[in-house]
C-alpha cells in the first residue's frame, strides 16, 4: 500500500480547510517526508483537544486523542506538545480554530 509522504498530506488538508471554510493554519513544519502529525482543534469555547495521527492494527491511519478523550484547556494542549517537541523536533502541528470542531484531515 502506497503512503502519503506528511508534507503532501499536510498541504492537501491545509487546501481541504480553505476550501471547506475551516480556519487551520500550519504552525510548525515537520519532516516532509515522515513527520508525524498533530492536530490542535479549538472549538472557540474554551474547549481544546490534541488529535494525532496513529497506525491502528489493521495498517489504516485514524486521529486519535492524545490528551484526553474529552476536551481540555489550552494550556494542557501547549505542555503536551512542547513534550511532542522535545521528543521530536520533526513533527508538524496545525491548529484549527472552529466551532464544529471539523478536523480538515477527513476530507481527504
């Protein structure tokens, strides 16, 4: 099975959420060719959540909740991520700030 390098995935789903009407920008560029993904949504009420990009069992990509599976603060989302970071300084992280919480990955 082929695979989307991360650099293409990223720049089809920052296309996706302009077209779509969702605010997402691209906050930190990763690895083109195998950067790991990170999706910080911003419902716009306070409420955030982290989403990454994980291989399931069956070989299939899904968003998964990284920080809890119920919403959170802003300031839970930044420390995990600085943690993301000091891990791996190859990761791309995009923020989206909308109040139906769309993630811009699942059009595509």
């Amino acid at each position: 099975m082929t695979r989307l390098k991360s650099g293409m995935l990223v720049s089809a789903a920052l296309r996706h959420a302009s077209n779509a009407m969702i605010d997402c920008v691209l906050v930190r560029r990763g690895d083109a060719d195998a950067g790991a993904i990170f999706l910080h949504i911003d419902r716009l009420d306070g409420h955030h959540q982290l989403l990454g990009r994980v291989l399931d069992f069956d070989g299939q990509y899904r968003w998964q909740a990284l920080t809890n599976p119920q919403w959170t603060d802003a300031d839970t989302i930044a420390k995990r991520l600085d943690a993301e970071l000091q891990a791996d300084p190859d990761i791309f992280v995009l923020a989206v700030a909308d109040a139906n919480a769309r993630n811009p990955f699942d059009g595509l």
